[in-house]
C-alpha cells in the first residue's frame, strides 16, 4: 500500500452527514486518501445532492432492481473493484451486507453505528439506551465482520444521556461526535494500511 494514495468509496442510504464530514476529511491535503466515489442504494437518498454539489462522482446503485441479496452484493462488488477501491466506509448505509461480501472486503470495510457497540446492535439505538436508563450512550466506528455491528472497534465517542432527552435530541448529539469519530478511525486505518 506503500505511497500511493488509499482509494476510497463511502456507501450511504440517507442524509449523508457522515458522508460530508468524512468528504471534507479527505479532500485535506495531509490525508494520504482519495474520495474516488459514493455509491447509494436509495435513489431519493438526500446525500446524493451533496455528492452533485461537491463534485464527487455517486453511482445509484437501488437495491429493489435486484432479485437477491447476493445479486446486489455481487452488482457492488464489481462496481467497487472496477473503480480500483482499497476501502470502504460504510455512512449510515442501511442494507445488511451479504457474508461472502463482507469476507472478501475484511479489513478494507468500515462502518459507523450510532450506539457504543457491543450495547445495541441493529435500529432505533438511541430510544433503547433512553428506555434502559443509560447515562452513556455514543457511537462506534468499526470494521466489519459478518454478523451485523460486529467486528473490531477502531473509536468509539461518548456524551452524556441528559434527564430530558428525547430519542432526537440524543441521537443529534450523537450524530455531532460520529462527525468527529469517522475522521478520527479513518486516519487510523490509513496508517494500518500504510503499514502492510
Ligand atoms: C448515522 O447516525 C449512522 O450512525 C447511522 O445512520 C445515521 C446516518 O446519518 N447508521 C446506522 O444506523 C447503521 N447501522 P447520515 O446519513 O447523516 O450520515
């Protein structure tokens, strides 16, 4: 991996905040990474408008025109491989990846979840920290393995739960650290990558 830049893709599905704020990490010029394209698989998906503003070539990949999982999965890989892609940033993509998939990407295949992992796995994090009296909760940054929300931790950010929140207001102030928490785990994986 040595010199040349880390070719990367980010896969999203919605608002695409985390897709923004890793963009802006990328285009620094210290960062040894190029943001070679997006891929969506909603087409309604509002980070698409981003990814037109910025310049950043995005591919809509929608998954209700394939048959199967692994059709899907099998139209992404080749999609990714034909761009020359050596990692891949998962930004609130909501689709569960196939496991031949995630194998055959292990260690170049990262995702933000918005709990602390292994604490709530799957959807509606923030109203299950709520609803089990959590005075912590956060988001974590890690690489993915097969099972769902599984995989090595590379950062996890913390912030307090606050007697009056609602699953909104915990998951902005969430959402707020995942900003700083994607950078951050990037730059790790950049000088593991530069290392092997
Ligand atoms: C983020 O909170 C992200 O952690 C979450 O979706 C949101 C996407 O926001 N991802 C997951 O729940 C994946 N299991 P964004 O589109 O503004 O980045």
């Amino acid at each position: 991996m040595s010199g040349a830049p880390v070719n990367i893709a980010i896969l999203f599905s919605g608002h695409g905040s985390n897709l923004q704020a890793l963009s802006h990490h990328i285009a620094r010029d210290d960062v040894p990474a190029r943001l070679v394209m997006a891929i969506s698989n909603r087409p309604a998906a509002r980070g698409i408008d981003f990814c037109a503003d910025a310049n950043i070539p995005c591919e809509i990949i929608d998954h209700t025109g394939f048959e199967s999982r692994d059709a899907f999965d099998a139209k992404l890989d080749e999609t990714l491989r034909a761009a020359g892609i050596d990692l891949i940033c998962c930004a609130g993509f909501m689709r569960l990846l196939t496991e031949d998939f995630v194998n055959n990407w292990r260690d170049r295949l990262i995702n933000i979840h918005p709990s602390l992992l292994p604490k709530y796995k799957g959807l509606d994090t923030h109203t299950r920290a709520l609803e089990a009296g959590d005075r912590e909760h956060g988001c974590t940054v890690h690489y993915m393995r097969p099972e769902m929300d599984d995989g090595p931790i590379i950062v996890q950010k913390t912030v307090p739960v606050l007697p009056d929140d609602t699953p909104d207001t915990l998951a902005a102030r969430v959402l707020e650290q995942e900003h700083i928490a994607y950078p951050e785990a990037l730059d790790t994986v950049l000088i593991k990558m530069a290392g092997t």
